[in-house]
C-alpha cells in the first residue's frame, strides 16, 4: 500500500504541541490521529524536527499500547474478553468477525483497510456482556451490547453500508 504523507499536517501537530522532546506523546498522539497509525515514514521527520535520536521516538511508540505501527481500518472493532464478556460468550463473536472478514488472531485488518478487529482486557461496560464498541473514526465511538454472533453479521452489513 502506498500512502502519500502530508508533512504539514505533521508541521501543524508540531506547532502546536511545540519542537521540544516532551512533546513526543502528544505529537505521536495528533499524527495517529490523522493517519490511523504512525507510517515509519514520520520517525526520522519528527526527530529532525525534534532533534532527538528516531530510536527515542520509535521507543515512545512501541512503549505504549495505544500507539499503532500497523494501518487500522476505517472501522476499529473492540470485542471485549473480560470476565464479565468472557463468561457470556464473547469469543464466539470475535470467531464471527473473523470468519466474516478473513481475519485471524494474526491478521487483525482487512486488506481494503475497511475493518480492523482486536480484543480488549474490558470496555468498562461489564452490564452489557458481552459487549464490542466500533471507532470510525470521526464519529463518536459506538458500544454494542448483548452482542451474539448472528448481531456480528448484522453490525458488519451496517458498517458496509457506510463506505
């Protein structure tokens, strides 16, 4: 996949949080947001930038969990496995997701980039197990509640319908 990096917009997110080593989460925050992960392209542009060595910025973004080296899809599943999920069938829905859309525990995102689906530790919304939420992007994220497999199909035919 070839994906065309608008350094400006990684000036802009630079201008903001200021060119400065302590800036390094935020910055990595706002170019995550623009582009769904962090290209290895922009390590050795933000250290420049920065001046600080790339392995001090690559160490930021693999040291934390919510930043992403691989490309998401527009569509970012969460299926909660907690207890509460767990318990209540919540694997069965992630089987789903993955027989659906090619996916496996390996191979999390779609070759279209259309859908990205990973397990979390909890959603804080133990009440409604089992439980995923949907990130697309600019929109609010969307928790799904007392999920069974046959409601999978149909989340997915209403993601589909969005593109």
């Amino acid at each position: 996949m070839s994906t065309q990096f608008d350094y400006g917009v990684i000036d802009d997110v630079i201008k903001v949080w200021g060119a400065k080593p302590g800036s390094i989460i935020p910055i990595l925050q706002g170019v995550q947001e623009k582009y769904n992960y962090l290209p290895a392209e922009i390590f050795p542009y933000i250290a420049k930038k920065l001046q600080v060595s790339e392995a001090r910025i690559y160490g930021v973004a693999t040291f934390y969990e919510n930043f992403s080296l691989q490309p998401k899809g527009k569509f970012i599943i969460k299926v909660c496995d907690g207890t509460a999920c767990h318990v209540r069938k919540s694997i069965p829905n992630l089987e789903r997701f993955r027989k659906e859309l090619g996916l496996s525990e390996k191979k999390v995102t779609t070759d279209d980039l259309g859908f990205t689906v990973q397990t979390v530790a909890c959603l804080g919304a133990c009440s409604l197990a089992p439980a995923l939420m949907v990130s697309t992007g600019g929109a609010p994220d969307k928790v799904h509640a007392n999920v069974t497999p046959d409601r999978v199909s149909e989340i997915i035919n209403e993601l589909r319908a969005q593109v």
